[in-house]
C-alpha cells in the first residue's frame, strides 16, 4: 500500500500559494485492508475512506470509463493493481495530475509542472471530453489563475469547443453548474471565467442570455467601452476587486439582461430595458436552481438599477416606493447589497472606474431616515391596522421630503 498527496495540494504547493484541501490517494490497496486498518467507507460510487483519526478523505487508485451522458456517466474500476499513473490520467488538467509521497517526492507523468511554469491549462488526455463539467471547472481555473498569467491551451479550448457543440452541457444537473458558478463568481477574475466560457461556445448554451449581450452597442455618452457584454465583463471585474458577495456578483452579471432583447432599430438605446429583463433572469436564476438571496437581488438590481443611479434625482414618493420594495425597514442589508452592485454597475465603465459614486451615501442616508420615524407615537393617536401603515407612510415621505432638501 502507498499513499499520495495528488491534485490541487500538489500544484498549489508549486505555486507558492497556500494549502487547504488535500486530496488522497491509495495505490495497491483493497477495501478490506483499509477497513483492516479503521478507516470508514463514505463513497457511494466508487471506494472513499475516512482516516481513522485526521477524519480526511483517502480514495483507492481508480480508472473510470464513459457509460451514459453527463457529469454521471461513468463507471469507475478500483483495485490494487490500478497503478498511479492509470489514476492521474483520469483528471482534467496537467497540474491537477501530479502527485507526491512524503517525503515530496513528485510524480508527475502528463508533464503538469513543466505547465505550471509555462502557466497554462492544458488536457490530460482526450477523455477530457468525456465530462462535460470540465468546460466550467477549466474556465474557472482560468479566472483563479489568470492574475498569474494563466492562459488556456489552444488544443484545450478546441475540445471545450467540441463539447459545447456536442449537446453534453445539456445534461449537466442545476446543482452541478451552480456549484462551479458560484466558485467561479467568487474567484479574483470572474469576468475571465465568462470570457472563456464565452470563447469557446459554452456560454451561448449555458447563459445565452448573457451571451446575447455582445456585440449590443450602448450610448457612448453614459458608455465609454460600447458593448453591453463587455460592460457586463467590467462590472463583474469591479465586484471581484470590491470584494463583493456572490449575491452582488450575481446580480451584476444578469442587471443588463433586457439589452439582449432590444430591437436593433432602437440601438443605441434601451427603453425600459430594466422591466424587459426581469423575465430572463427569472429564467436564469431558475435554470441554475440559484439560492433564494442571489435571486432576489438579481431581480431587484435588474428592476431598480437606473433608480439607484438616478437618486438625487428622484422625487420623495419615489424614493419611498423603492425602500419599500427592498423592504429597508427588516431586511436592511439586501438594500445595502443593492447599493454595492448599483456602485459596481456605475464602475464598470471604461475609464470611470474610479469616479465617485455620492449615489451611494445619499440612498444610505434616505434608509436611514426612514428607518427612523417612529411608530410609537402613531399608536398614541389611536392608528392601527391599514391605517396605520398608510399613516406610517405620510411621515416617512414627509421625511424624506425634508431629507432631500437639506441633502
């Protein structure tokens, strides 16, 4: 029996980056020498221990075989004669392929460290193919790793290409995609990964309604970088270097969807383009199966966004109206994510990246003032039920109407 370190341990310890999930794998075992040994059985489809003290995961050596469609579709060999070298080629990339003993001894077979060095993501094999989930898993590395210079290889992004055509993504669950999105979205370079996606035709079957978004020209005036998708790119590269949630992340990448369906004879503009918008991230959210927060919001920016940068503008009941559909009075912090993507929205224009956004501290100060008016002295009064709620909305606008003169 000989055990390795493999996978993302190996090539993280390469690159100088710190460790945090370790992957272990068992050569030349069998399932009854690892129970013999007080390790407990977790892997339902193929042969995972738990250690009897550290409580880590240690797989048995594997080889895996295509069997049906999907990230699903396999079926999985275990047995003590699966060598190292058998193992590590069923992995997607060369510097996820290496391995090393103890002693730090490196096994690196599918030259993964020479890729390391040249920084690019590179296929194992041609059963790369073969899992459709690989076209996410590679498009995020690429944004994890893209501040270091990381590029895909060309023969890689061509079977990416091939999948994406192949009608595989298709099968992929909502939980397996929302799972590499989400990590992807939370990475330093998250446009990147949309970017890739989008290079190598996965993007227009995953997100078509993202995708639709490029080549749609803006008004240059509001506009510097034109393009819809790659105003969208830049607002979701501000949301990364803010250090924003997924739930804002999420909302800027969907916030401009309504452009896609705007008719080319009203180019530059998009009339209403908030409202026409709620429908497809509707879909979006639902396709992926998103968290109840990253849907929520997603919708509320898509429909308010031009409320948020249009606010010292506007009038006091409006302004009312749109605290009271975020609901600032129990669930401050959904306004308070709203503001952020408002502000990476109004950042992710070229050459504005760094402009003030006074937006922001105005709507902050308006929450606030509505937040405190006081119900208790409504009560005194004798106002209860719709009538008080109706009384309660007079004072807040008479507040912000006073708030809006002295701002």
């Amino acid at each position: 029996m000989q055990i390795f370190k493999v996978g993302g341990a190996v090539r993280d310890r390469l690159l100088g980056k710190p460790v945090t999930d370790i992957d272990w794998v068992v050569v030349g075992a069998t399932t009854e020498e690892m129970l013999a040994q007080g390790y407990r059985p977790v892997g339902a489809d193929f042969p995972v221990f738990l250690h009897p003290k550290s409580g880590a995961e240690y797989a048995l050596a594997r080889t895996e075989r295509k069997s049906g469609r999907g990230y699903g579709g396999f079926t999985f060999h275990a047995s003590p004669e699966v060598t190292l070298e058998e193992d590590l080629i069923r992995r997607d990339l060369t510097i996820n392929a290496m391995a090393e003993d103890d002693q730090q001894n490196l096994t690196d077979p599918y030259h993964g460290q020479r890729d390391l060095e040249a920084r690019v993501l590179r296929h194992v094999s041609p059963a790369f193919a073969e899992d459709p989930l690989r076209v996410l898993r590679v498009a995020r590395f690429a944004a994890r790793y893209a501040d270091l210079g990381f590029t895909v290889a060309p023969e890689t992004l061509d079977l990416m290409r091939q999948l994406s055509e192949s009608g595989e993504l298709e099968a992929l669950t909502a939980e397996r995609s929302w799972k590499e999105i989400s990590r992807a979205l939370m990475e330093d370079q998250p446009q990147v990964f949309i970017q890739v996606l989008r290079d190598c035709g996965a993007l227009k079957v995953l997100m078509p309604e993202v995708d639709a978004l490029f080549g749609v020209p803006q008004p240059e005036i509001h506009h510097p970088e034109i393009d819809s998708g790659i105003h969208t790119l830049s607002v979701l590269e501000q949301s990364a270097r803010h250090k924003q949630p997924l739930t804002v992340r999420w909302a800027c990448l969907l916030h401009d969807l309504g452009k896609g369906l705007t008719p080319e004879e009203e180019w530059p503009r998009h009339i209403a383009h908030e409202h026409k918008g709620l429908k497809l991230i509707k879909v979006v959210n639902e396709r992926f199966k998103a968290p109840k927060d990253c849907q929520e919001l997603a919708l509320l920016v898509g429909q308010y966004h031009t409320h948020g940068h249009r606010a010292l503008e506007l009038k006091a009941s409006t302004l009312l109206e749109l605290l009271q559909s975020f609901d600032v009075y129990r669930r401050p912090q959904r306004f308070e994510e709203f503001i952020a993507a408002c502000e990476m929205d109004a950042r992710g224009r070229k050459g504005l990246e760094d402009r003030s956004y006074p937006q922001a501290d105005y709507l902050r100060g308006a929450a606030s003032v509505a937040r405190g008016v006081a119900v208790q002295p409504l009560l005194e009064k004798g106002f209860k039920g719709p009538e008080l709620g109706e009384a309660l909305k007079r004072e807040r606008l008479k507040a912000l109407k006073a708030y809006k003169e002295n701002a």
